[in-house]
C-alpha cells in the first residue's frame, strides 16, 4: 500500500477489529491514541514508544489511555509496526506492508516482544520494590538505565530538568553512589531496578 489515508484507514478498521490484542511499535506516541478504546474493551493494547535518547519530543503520560501498556525504548525504530491479532503492518517510508501469513506475522510479533521486554514501563505498575521508592523514581530509574539523558527523562515524564536531577541526587545518596554508573549498579543491587 503507498497511500497513508488507506494505511490509516486500514491501521482503524484492524484495531476497531480486534479481539484478543493489538500492539504498536511507534516513535509518535499520539498514533497510539487514535483507537477508540471504548469499543476495544477486553482488547490488551500493548505500545512501545521508541524515542531518541537526545531531543526527543516531550511525551505526555496524559496523552496515554489508563488500559494501555506503554513502554518507552531508546532510539528509532527501522520501522513503525502495527500487529493487531494475526495480522501485522509494517510501516515503511513510502507506503506500508501488510503482512497476513501467519508465520510472518508470527515473526514480527516476536520481535515487538523482544523489544517489549528491553523497554521501560511509562505507568506505574503499582509494585513497590525492595527500598520503598515511589513511581516517579522508579520510572526515572528504568529511564536512566536504557540509557535516557536527564533532560529527555524530565521531557518523557513531564517533570522539569532540575526536578530529574534532584531525584538523582537523593537516589545516589541513599544508595551510597557517587556517579550514574555506581548507582546504576546500586540501584540492581538493592532492587529498585
């Protein structure tokens, strides 16, 4: 397909259309609140939001529906994926993909898990770990460990630069770290992350 208002339309009508999952792999998080989620109800809707690591859009966590999974994963995607159920589109430069054969789409859905399970979790998961940490330190941990610069952790979370690194201050100074790299190890070592 090369026209993007049938790529669109038909990226709608596969995720209106589906019955057990859909999942996105995109660098715009606003595509992954297009669907009216009123009518995916029991529908697991799973998002990875690949961003750059340096000068990355501000990402609102707002912007997210409350039933949505949403991870964030350092860098570019090669390509933007859509696999709603058993079929998968891939998003090219010019036009899209359309993959319906099951082995391949198959394929893709592995790769989206791959990276599912290297992204950080944007919502709060309501676990506590070891050490009592609250969401936004949790979250600004996972950031940090996938490689996120203060500035792009405060632009993701919606926090100010100065807020991010007061929080660094306090993490390092409870986990006896005197740099990003001993509180990254501290910070596996007590749990937290």
């Amino acid at each position: 397909m090369h026209d993007d208002g049938e790529i669109a339309a038909l990226e709608r009508d596969l995720v209106l259309g589906a019955r057990r999952e859909y999942r996105r792999l995109t660098g715009d998080v606003a595509a992954s609140a297009q669907a009216d989620r009123g009518a995916l109800i029991g529908v697991r809707r799973r998002t990875i939001c690949a961003l750059p690591t340096e000068g990355a859009d501000a990402l609102a966590a707002q912007d997210i529906a409350h039933d949505d999974e949403v991870r964030v994963l350092a860098g570019r995607p090669p390509a933007e994926l859509l696999i709603v159920d058993d079929v998968a589109v891939v998003r090219l430069a010019t036009g899209a993909l359309v993959v319906r054969t099951p082995v391949l789409s198959s394929l893709l859905a592995d790769y989206f898990e791959h990276l599912w399970d290297r992204a950080v979790p944007l919502a709060d998961d309501g676990v506590r770990p070891a050490g009592g940490l609250t969401a936004v330190q949790r979250r600004i941990l996972r950031l940090a460990a996938e490689g996120f610069k203060d500035d792009s952790i405060a632009r993701v979370l919606g926090l100010s630069s100065r807020s991010v690194r007061r929080h660094m201050e306090k993490l390092a100074a409870r986990a006896g770290a005197s740099n990003r790299l001993t509180l990254g190890a501290a910070a596996a070592r007590l749990g937290w992350i």
